[in-house]
C-alpha cells in the first residue's frame, strides 16, 4: 500500500559512496524480518556513505541549528516483497551525525543506529556544485581521532545506465529498521534518479573494529568494488510503518 504522509523533507547533496563486496553471512544477522539480502549479479555489498543534510524539515517545520549537517553511514541492501512487488531497500548499520538531537529523534522514531560525533566536511564547489576533478570530504571525531571519507572526482557527472552497478547501489527508495520486539518498519524515500562522477582517489581512514566491529575489518579494510560521487537532490522521507503493511501501527 502506499504511503503518503511526509515525516521529513530535506536536500541530500554530494553524496561520496565507497562500496565494498562483503559475505552475505556478516550483514545476515542484522536483516530486518520479512526482507532479505539484496545483491547485483551475484555480490553482496556494504557502502560507506557520507553526504550533506540540508534544508531539513521534519513535519514541515524547521528546526533550529538542525537544518544543515553532515551525515556519514554503514549500510547494505535488502529487498521486501510487498503487494505491489519487489521494494528494494536499504538498511543502517550505524549513522554518524554531529548533533544530538538528531541521534535521540532518530532512535526513538525509526530505531536506526544514531550515534553523534564532532563532524567536518571539506568540498571543492563551484557555485553549488562539485569542481571539475575536485575534491569531497567527510571527517568524524572518534576516540580523540578524526576519521575520513574521502574522494576525488574524474571527469563529468553522468546520468546513472541501467543495471549499473551505480544504479543498483542508488536506487534502493525505500528504508527497513529492525525493531527491539523483532518486528521490522519500512519508509518510503523518494528522490529522482542522480548524476554521478567517477572518482580517480579514494580513501577511508576509519577505526572500523571500534566503531563497526570486528566483522567489517576484512571487507571494509580492502578495496573498495566501486566508489563515485553522486550529485544528490532535494527528497521525501515518507512516515514508516510496520511491515506488513498497517495503517493503524505508524511509527508515530
């Protein structure tokens, strides 16, 4: 069924995705119920995601000194088999923001992993968008250390091809959360399809067992299957429900 009611509206821009093939057997534990493990021909994968939160509205409201921030996630990829037809989703390890209050709103409404830190970001724009061959940067302080993303763009922003792996990693608009009594809610994020830019460089200097675990050392401490820059846009993050589908059991 549909869901039509907007919990938050804000702009996701310079989005640096580094993606990385992973064993379905470590991200298999944290698989929310009723979905399953997503893959593009034959690999599964975790991303790490770092990107621009702007222009934030949460029940239509801004909220002060929470409109503009930085956000860098662990995620991989899951698919519902809904009514109407396969949904493809994504699911967060852990998100890192720098505000506290957005942690705390997360956790209580979604039960995502919200964790904030002191954040930075460093981009090579040029009016409102990324330089040619520029430079885009995501830092977190952890444990007395600043950690990064970091990637380095290659020639022009393309439109996605279909059955790209870029596509695949992009186009997943729809969010699962694992739920304390093991329950499971599903969103609805709607945004139009993204340029994106290969990247000649990339880094990600990152304490993974401490902030991940022991687990993500292996894929996360080899190289990267893909990364890129995608543009990102202004989007829709629609209110959650349980799955199945109950309109009497919105999240809030």
């Amino acid at each position: 069924m549909a869901q039509t009611n907007i919990f938050l509206t804000a702009e996701w821009k310079h989005l640096a995705m580094l993606n990385f093939e992973i064993e379905p057997s470590v991200p298999r534990p944290h698989v929310p119920s009723g979905t399953e493990l997503d893959s593009w021909n034959g690999k599964t994968f975790v991303s790490v995601v770092g990107f621009m939160f702007l222009k934030t509205r949460v029940l239509g409201l801004p909220i002060p000194f929470h409109q503009n921030f930085e956000e860098v996630n662990l995620r991989f990829y899951v698919r519902f088999k809904s009514s109407e037809g396969w949904r493809r989703g994504v699911v967060f390890i852990k998100e890192l923001v720098p505000r506290r209050a957005i942690a705390t709103v997360a956790r209580v409404v979604y039960n995502e992993n919200y964790e904030a830190l002191p954040m930075r970001h460093a981009l090579d724009l040029e009016g409102s968008t990324i330089k040619k061959d520029g430079a885009v940067e995501y830092g977190w302080r952890y444990r007395g250390e600043w950690n990064h993303l970091r990637v380095q763009t290659a020639g022009e922003a393309q439109t996605l091809i279909a059955g790209s792996e870029e596509e695949f990693i992009t186009q997943h608009h729809w969010g699962y959360a694992a739920q304390k009594d093991g329950g499971c809610v599903e969103y609805q994020v709607e945004h139009p399809s993204w340029r994106v830019w290969q990247v000649s460089e990339r880094s990600l200097h990152c304490d993974v067992a401490a902030l991940y675990g022991e687990k993500y050392v292996e894929a996360l401490g080899g190289k990267a299957s893909s990364a890129f820059l995608a543009e990102g846009s202004p989007i829709i993050v629609r209110k959650g429900y349980r799955i199945p589908f109950d309109p009497a059991q919105s999240v809030f």
